[in-house]
C-alpha cells in the first residue's frame, strides 16, 4: 500500500484543532508534501497551509485527498460526502485514518471504481502476511517504547529520523500507526492486523538493508499496559531493534484509559524491553530516554530531564523541547 | 457463537490420523455429544465412532456437522461438497476449524441461507470486541503456558477441568483454538482476533462469575517463541490468572517452526509469565508443570517428572501418563 503524494489536507467541520490532529501531523511532518487544506463551513481548525478547493487542489498536483479529522467513534460524517465525490471525479485518490471504512460506503466505492481511483483506509491492513520467522536481518533498526500509550512515540520518532538524516546518516521512517502511515505514505497499522501476524508484519514492514541502513520504526502501547501489551511485544520481536528509546510522559496520574495501573518505573521499563527484545536480538539496549514535558514548566522541565539523565546514566531529551541531538550522537559514535 | 451439539464428526477423505487429529480431540473430550463419523471413499483415519450416513445422523438428531479434518493449507476439499450440502440440507449447521472459510464457498452459503442453517468458521472470530479494561473480575481463573507451541496445552487445560470436575470443583473450559472451540461449543480463537482486541477478547470470554468458580483457560503459542509471544503475552494479561500451569516438552531441539532458538529454561519461563501476568492479578502464581513425554520410555518419562519436580519445587505431571491430580490438590487445597 502506497499513498501518492502530494496531499490536499480534508479538515472537513472539525469543531476544534483537536479535532483535526491527524491533519496537524501530517501537516508538520511533510509540509514539502502538502498543497492545501480544505476546511467546510463550520470548521474551526487550521492546519497552516493555504485554502484549496478541490478543483484548486487538483488543478495544482494533488494526488490523494487525506481525511484528516476525527470525530467520536470514527465515523465518516454523510456531510463530507460532497467533497469527497468530488475528489475522485477529479483524478485523487482518497486516505483515511478513521475507524470507519471509506470502502464501506457505496457512494464512494461506487465513483472510486467508476473513476479508477483508490480508496485507502490506513487502518485496516489489506495485505496477508507471513507469520514472523524470526530470522535476523540485515541493516540497522531502533524502535520507540513506552512507558504508555500516548507519550510521544510518534514524534520522537520523526524527530529522530530528521535528526539522523540531517546528519547524514541512512535512514527510513517506518509507519506503524495511522497518522505515522500518513506521514509516511506507506506502512502497516500494527494494531489492527490479525494476532498471530503482529511481528510477521513488522517483520515485512522492516525487510533487509544496506549495513549502514537505519529503520527508525514507530513503536505502539507499552508493555505495561493492560490492553494492548500484546501488540507492543509482538512489534518488539519483529523489529528485531538494536537500539529502543524509551518515552515517557513524567507526570500522568496513571496508565492511559486504565484507572489503578500505575505507570512503570522506567528502571523496569528499561529492562522489561530489553529482556523481550533480546529474544530477536541479543544486541538490543535502551540508548536514551525521550520525556514529553510539555505540560511542565521549562524550569522543572529541564530538572525532570536531568533528574532522569543522572539517575539512568543515559542520554535523556525532550524532542520539542531540547531536540534528540544527543541520542543520535550514540548511534552515529 | 455457540456451536449446537450432538455432533457428526466429518473425516472426509483423510489419509491417515494425523489429518484427522481435529476429529480426534472432539471425539475424545466430548465423546457423549459425538453420534457418529461420516468417512468419504480413501479414508483411513477413523474416530472410534459409530459409521454413520448423514441421514442417519439426523435422523437420530444430530445438530452440527464438524469438518474435523485438515489437508495442507488448510483448504476445504470440492470432494467434500455434496455431503456437506446434504448435511445443511438435511437440517444441520456445520462448522469448521480450517483457515480457509465455509462462508467463502458460493455453493455452501447459498445452501445455507436457503435452509436457514449456520455455517461457522471457528478460525475467524466474528463478533465485536472491546479493548481489554484490566478490571478485576470476580471469581478464579487459571490459564495453561508454555514454553513453546504444540506441548500439550490443549490436553493438559482439558484434563485439569476433568479432574476439577470429577472432584466436584465449580469448573468451566474456556476455548481459544479451534479445536478447543469445538470441543466446547463456544469459545473464541485468539490468535485469529485483531490485535488491538486479543485481552479484551479474553476478558470477554472468561467474564465475572461466583466466586467459588474456575475458568479453566486454554492458553496458546509461549512468550519465548518470536513469532507468537504478543497473542500469549495479550492473552495471559486478559486472563488475569491465579494460577499458571506451564506446559513443556522436555525433548525438542529448538522452539517450533524456528530453528535457531532455544527452548527457555523452565525457571526463566515461570519467572517471566509470572512476572507479566501479575500486571492485572498480583496474585498469579504457578502451580504446576505438565510435562509432555510421549516421546519417552515410561523410566526416562518417571525421571523427567520426578527431577522436574525436585527442582522446581513444584508439582510436575504427564497429564496422560500420570494424570493432573496433583495440580488440582493444589487448587482445592
């Protein structure tokens, strides 16, 4: 699956920028990649790039129309259906991160297929794929960890592969989640695929490469939480990663959508993902910590990253706030 | 899903046992709901079941027609067509363990739907999940693990609820592969559920009950094995087990379909599922080991158990060659 750049950005009424964070990443993360925006009446969230209409949009490249809105339950809403029709009548591909199928609307499928036009929802892999093999492959891999769901994994990734790549270094971002895969414009949505092919998918996601080759992949959950710990070490294992940076959010009050699990201390989030990891790659070790303090002060932020550097003895960031200099300095030494 | 008992067990045109061992297990846990076999011309396998036509079958009541046989692949055979419409026809359901699905087959749904029968495909789950909670449910659990795949999990869970049972304990047997789903009539086959849902699939499957009762669940793959640990690892989690039972084959020379990697110790086996499953009960604890000597002379089997169990410290059986009383005196004691 490879989604065609460039974009135009489909804001549809989102009520608020949260609504919208979708488009806010990707707008972020490939900017290059990006026309417009397409915002209907009613929407209150902006993803900074120019307003387009469809026919703007096809008129100047766009070649995929990306659904960049959420709402409550993942649903597409029967008042964007207009715009998107009239997407694919003007030669765009559509791709959606919702819950919810585009395929499963005959309205879309029906002019999609009277248009040649592909339909693209992220969250749900089409391909079949081989159970893991286990086997070591070739080339370099880190993978981002968590101490929860929602801590910044997705970002400290990018930041890293923008980091390695200003550096110089060999690098490839591989996708994971929705928003990651349109980023990316490829990519498997690792918790959506059928249990016993978490790894063989992460496995094919991450194939062999050069022996200079960075895949810097997007780790999902956290081995310690309580719903979703299968899809974090299934990912684990078939990324087979040599080096893990472990993020972390300092101060939540417990782990994400579970009441009464308390959040991991990261000595033991530390070792519980080395240890796992060691069974696909004896090498594998936690090369720094990525903390998301952006709910902090910056005095107390700074200290919490200290804090953690000294205790831990390893290299400890704040992607937005100090950059990831010093974790990419480990790899590139 | 529940699946209608009594059954007819379909052996089709198996070449020898081993593409019958579906039919096997059913036979030999839940003989009292098994009216019969139906065998094609070529087959050589053979249940201990009354011969039986399919209007035989149905005439002294059977309800479900259970495919209980597997070629390479996983295929249903066109050989077999004309009895299982026959059986659909003559007022039976008929579900099957294979990969690939009854439902797929035009002839069959079309039959099917016009007789008002079920066909159910065991592998592929297909009611909605929700994501795993982690709330403490009432009453006890335990789960089987493994070392690796294929040791005797199946057969220990079922004998440990035979044994719970014969001692009047409050027992069910909780199914998550398809020949366990069949054997029970119900169940759900983890491997196959999306991975976002594999502990809210168990968690749904094995739901708040009396408190004097034990869900006696099937557990799959191992935490060891590189291409399988997320399904165990998301299902020991839903568990919420009390107790372990960890299930191994002394003898094998590297983990199943992974040349290249070793069996764990059973020390490092214990410590890591228990260790990972006290995040939703900090209570788990292993009670037990079943050994899997079949393969060994009745001297050497004898030695295993007893070094095991000297080493371990814990109890250690061959739930065929000595039975699981000793499990279960530590469960009723």
């Amino acid at each position: 699956m490879v989604i065609n750049k460039p974009y135009l950005l489909f804001l549809g009424d989102a009520p608020d920028q949260l609504a919208a964070k979708t488009a806010q990443g990707v707008a972020h993360w490939c900017r290059a990649d990006c026309l417009g925006q397409l915002r209907l009446a009613g929407c209150h969230a902006d993803a900074g790039l120019p307003d387009l209409t469809v026919a703007e949009a096809a008129g100047i490249g766009a070649r995929t129309l990306i659904v960049g809105i959420a709402n409550r339950g993942g649903h597409l809403s029967r008042s964007w259906l207009p715009a998107l029709r009239r997407a694919l009548e003007m030669g765009m591909d559509i791709a959606s991160g919702l819950h919810h199928r585009l395929t499963d609307l005959p309205e879309l499928a029906e002019v999609a297929a009277r248009c040649g036009r592909q339909l693209i929802d992220v969250r749900h892999p089409t391909g079949a794929f081989d159970v893991a093999s286990g086997r070591k492959r070739t080339g370099n891999r880190l993978l981002t960890v968590g101490t929860d769901c929602s801590v910044g994994k997705m970002y400290t990734t990018l930041a890293l592969v923008q980091a390695m790549k200003d550096r110089g270094l060999n690098v490839t971002f591989r996708a994971t989640g929705q928003t990651g895969i349109l980023i990316a414009g490829s990519g498997v949505c690792i918790d959506a695929v059928v249990a016993d092919f978490i790894s063989g998918a992460v496995e094919a996601l991450s194939p062999d490469n050069e022996t200079d080759h960075w895949d810097v992949i997007e780790g999902q959950g956290s081995l310690f939480h309580p719903s979703f710990a299968g899809v974090s070490l299934g990912l684990l294992h078939g990324a087979q990663p040599d080096a893990l940076v472990l993020c972390h959010q300092p101060n939540r009050p417990h782990m994400r959508g579970a009441p009464g699990f308390d959040l991991p201390r990261l000595e033991d989030c530390i070792a519980a993902n080395e240890a796992a990891a060691r069974l696909t790659n004896p090498d594998a070790t936690c090369i720094g910590i990525s903390l998301n303090t952006a709910d902090l002060p910056d005095a107390e932020a700074r200290q919490a990253l200290h804090e953690t550097e000294a205790r831990l003895g390893l290299p400890c960031v704040d992607a937005v706030r100090t950059g990831v200099t010093p974790l990419v300095a480990r790899l590139a030494g």
